[in-house]
C-alpha cells in the first residue's frame, strides 16, 4: 500500500488545538477525508474520521490496524503539513512510501 497523494488544509481558529484537515489517496484508487491534524502536548499528530455515538463517545469511521501504518499516516500527513502554505490548501504528492502489508 502507497500513500500517493495527501491534500492539507490549514485551520486557523484562535483558542483551537485543531491546526489542519487533510485528506489522504492510497495507491490513487482510495481516499480518506476528514483526518484532523491537532497540537498536543508533544507536538503535532493526527486523529482519523470520527463520528459521535448515540452514548456521546466518538468512533473512528477508517483507521490504520497496525502501528507501522498509523505511523506511515502520521508522517506523510504532518510532512505535507509543514510544507503547505499559510493561507490556501495545498496538495503534494508524497514520496512513494510503501508498506511492508500489501
């Protein structure tokens, strides 16, 4: 599996931990929207789609299984990220990042 494409949307909202959206394209057949990017604590990471339950928790909608791939999200998504511009969205063609899972 290839990350080949991830579009950033930057979010300035003041008192907002919530920094950017970004939508992902796997292997230029499948997409992910909606993956919020949020300063924490320990800087910068990413939380998948969501939707609210009936008891008011949340569930994830699409998220990776394993660790490795979680990480391959993370880093593709915050690299785009820092790389975006201020003010418009911006779409950047990742490096070709492959996962050990095909």
């Amino acid at each position: 599996m290839k990350i080949t494409n991830v579009s950033i949307r930057k979010v300035e909202k003041e008192d907002s931990r919530m920094k950017g959206i970004a939508s992902v394209l796997l292997d230029d057949e499948f997409a992910v929207h909606d993956i919020r990017i949020i300063e924490g604590t320990k800087g910068l990471f990413i939380a998948m789609p969501s939707r609210k339950t009936s008891t008011g928790g949340y569930r994830d909608i699409a998220h990776p299984i394993s660790q490795e791939v979680r990480s391959m999200f993370e880093k593709a998504i915050l690299d785009a990220y820092a790389n975006a511009e201020d003010t418009t969205e911006t779409t950047t063609a990742t490096e070709e990042t492959e996962s050990e899972e095909e």
